[in-house]
C-alpha cells in the first residue's frame, strides 16, 4: 500500500511516512504488542506512542520481534504534559528510551503546553526550558527530529522566539469538522509539519451521513474517506485500532477525493 511507504519531509530533511499508527488508550501488554505487530505486518512503518500511554515497553518489544531493521522504522514518543523543567525533561527522555530499548526516537514531542489537568493554563517559560532540552538531545543525535502536540500560534510563537530549533511537527486534533485553521497555517509559514491525531474524531465522524454518502461513491468506508481527507490536505493522519482488518483498512487509502468532494468536507463542521 503506498499510502504507507509514502512520507513527508521534515524542515531538517527527515522522512516521516505519511500514515503513523497511534497507540493512545491502548494498555501495555498483549494488546499494544498484538496491535503494533499487526500493524508493522500490514506494512506500518511509524509507531506513535508516548510516556503518558504507559505502553513504550510493548511498543519497543514489539518492534524489536518484528524483525524489520530498525533505520525503517519512525517512532515518535511525547514528553509528559506535567514536565516543565530541564531535569524532568531528561528524566522523562531517558525513561522513555529505557523502554523502548531502541536505541535514538526518531521524533519527540513535548505532549501539551500545559498539564492535563490544568488546561489553558500559561507554562510558556516551562515550555522553553523543556525545548532547549530537546534541542540538546537532538544534536547529540539522540532523536532525529523534535517538536510539540497540542500548541496553538500563541504557544509556538512563544517557543519560537526563545529558541533556535523551529518545532519539526505539531501534532494536533485534526478532522473533518476541526481542522484547526489559524495554527495549520501558522504551522504551513514555517514549514512545521501538522500530524492529525484523531482523525476519526475518536470514531465520531463513523455515523456521519454527509461522509457516509461521499464514501459510498468511492466504494470505501468514512473511516478511509476520513484518512484520506488529511493526507490530500497534507496532514499525516495517526488512525489508531486494536483490530487487524481495521489497521489494514486504516492505510488503504491510494485513492484521490475530487476538488468538489474536498469541498463539501471542508464546509462540514463537527
């Protein structure tokens, strides 16, 4: 399936592929393992995890049984939302990298600008010190790109001009219905890349009639419709499923919506 092998090129020249498998609210164990292998066996190449999922350990387990070389493997794992300091940052790195036992992250995201349980709150001098961190461990090479999740303009711009690594990617909710205008553009300017996650608006968008009829004319099903919409907006879908025909049906996604049908997603709202 192309879609998978297919990538993006970040601003410092890594290739990302175009379709990450997501592993939020999957627990650690056989079910992280079986889904990762099902998806790396269906011809996923990039595994998107994080500390807070509590599963890097059957990730990295995962990839290492799978028998594929490691340099084709892209393997993104997140920062916790709660650490805004330099020691927490390194900390929070190195346990990452001890349970993956991957050796370096190919991309790694600071999880929120603000603690989950305090959203919207102001941690943007947090936020720097965990940056300059990042950049650290980058040139020492020890993952390959970094960037943040969750940041809307005001975040970045603060980021941007206190730091001199411009984030890679941004990942973000990202949907038909919620497409996050003003922070893809912004995003779009400086060439930081958008990862959608989500892009099934957590199976919500499964029942919307509107999609269901566009699906219908392509002989495929909303969820591929729903992928395929933030790829042919250059946005790298992240779809996540325990369930192996689902995982295979995720990615098969080599098909092109009309400008018209782009259209009457785009006017959709959630």
């Amino acid at each position: 399936m192309p879609a998978l092998t297919d990538t993006f090129t970040l601003s410092n020249g890594v290739e990302i592929p175009k379709i990450g498998f997501g592993t939020w609210q999957i627990p650690d164990g056989p079910e992280t393992y079986d889904s990762v292998r099902a998806a790396l066996d269906t011809g996923y190449r990039h595994i998107d995890t994080a500390r807070a999922y509590g599963n890097e350990a059957s990730v990295g387990r995962a990839v290492r049984d799978s028998g594929i070389p490691r340099d084709e493997i892209f393997i993104t794992t997140k920062c916790p939302a709660e650490v805004k300091d330099a020691e927490g940052a390194r900390h929070a790195f190195e346990r990452s990298s001890e349970l993956l036992d991957l050796g370096h992250v190919d991309l790694y995201l600071i999880h929120a600008p603000w603690p989950w349980s305090d959203q919207g709150s102001d941690h943007r001098a947090g936020n720097i010190e965990v940056w300059k961190v990042f950049e650290e461990l980058y040139d020492a090479g020890r993952t390959r790109s970094i960037g943040v999740s969750n940041f809307q303009v005001a975040d970045l711009e603060s980021l941007l001009g206190a730091t001199t690594v411009v984030p890679h990617a941004n990942q973000i909710r990202w949907f038909v219905g919620n497409t996050q205008p003003e922070t893809t553009a912004f995003c779009r300017e400086r060439d930081i890349l958008v990862e959608g996650y989500s892009p099934l608006a957590t199976g919500r968008l499964l029942d919307n009639e509107d999609i269901a009829a566009i699906a219908e004319k392509y002989g495929k099903s909303v969820a591929q419709v729903s992928i395929r919409y933030l790829l042919q907006h250059d946005v790298l879908p992240l779809p996540k499923s325990t369930t192996p025909s689902r995982i295979a049906a995720n990615a098969d996604v080599d098909f092109e919506l009309s400008a018209d049908d782009m259209a009457a997603l785009d006017a959709l709202r959630s």
